[in-house]
C-alpha cells in the first residue's frame, strides 16, 4: 500500500530542492512524481514484474495569478501567510449548507479552524497557527492547491 506520509514527503523534498522527478520502488510498489507545466503528476500502483506499474494520476493546479501589483505588495507587507500543508482540495467551510470558517477580517487565534483541506478522501482541519486578522483569501472554495501554497494571509496582532 502507498503510504500517504511518504508521498507528502517525497513532494516536501522535490519543493525543497527544486527537484523535477523522484522515483521510489519498494518490492512491487513504485511511486513516480514528475513536475510539469500541470503540477505534480503522481503515477503508482501495485504490479508483478512483467506488468508496468502505471495507473497515473494527475494532481491540478490551480491557476497562478499574475505578480501583484506594487500597491498590493505594500499593502501584504507585514502580513503572514497561511500555508497548505498537503496537497488537497480546499474548502472554505464544514459543509456546503455551513457559513465559511473565515471570511476578509475575521479576528483568529493559532488554534481557529481556517477551513478543511481533502487529501485523498480524508477531511483534514487547517488551524491557524496565528493570531490576527484575516487580510486576504488567496485561494477559492473547492480550489486545488499545493503543499506550501499559500492559502490566506493575516494581520498578526501586535
């Protein structure tokens, strides 16, 4: 079985070290990540020597807006991101019938819930980690987004 921790690692280590392939075989697992002008692709699977060892799996990602513009940058300074901690799907709120769990100027401590990102079927909660206020949502609902990726930026308090 592909473990999930180890696939987050292997990810951590190609961001890390601006690495553009990893392959790893274990016994008859093989796990192959490949950074293209889609994102990560991940191809793994379980397979007797004769058969390859395929099934590949293209992880989306999502679009880059454009550098921002100098007033923007002056506005963000001082301000400190909140980053995705896996590759996932973000949501913004518990459910699609529940408010967000924060929106622009939502006051936050380190352990407020910020929103929920799915990786491969498992619903994780994002905390904070910060106290502030949320200056900026970066990302949409239901978005893809990278590890590392910045998510929301926040005014810390003083």
């Amino acid at each position: 079985m592909i473990d999930v921790q180890q696939v987050r690692e292997l990810i951590q280590l190609m961001v890390e070290n601006d690495l553009n392939e990893i392959r790893v075989k274990e016994g008859e697992t093989m796990i192959s990540l490949r950074k293209g002008p889609a994102g990560i692709h991940i191809a793994g699977g379980f397979a007797p020597a004769a058969m390859p060892a395929a099934l590949p799996a293209a992880i989306p990602q999502p679009l880059q807006p454009g550098a921002p513009a100098p007033a923007e940058r002056a506005q963000d300074e001082g301000l400190v991101p909140i980053v995705s901690p896996m590759v996932g799907t973000f949501y913004a709120s518990a459910d699609p019938d529940s408010p967000p769990f924060v929106s622009v100027g939502t006051d936050i401590g380190p352990d407020s819930p910020v929103c929920i990102i799915e990786a491969m079927k498992v619903f994780n909660e994002i905390k904070a980690e910060v106290a502030g206020t949320i200056e900026r949502i970066l990302v949409q609902d239901q978005q893809a987004v990278e590890y590392g990726q910045p998510l929301m930026l926040v005014r810390p308090r003083s």
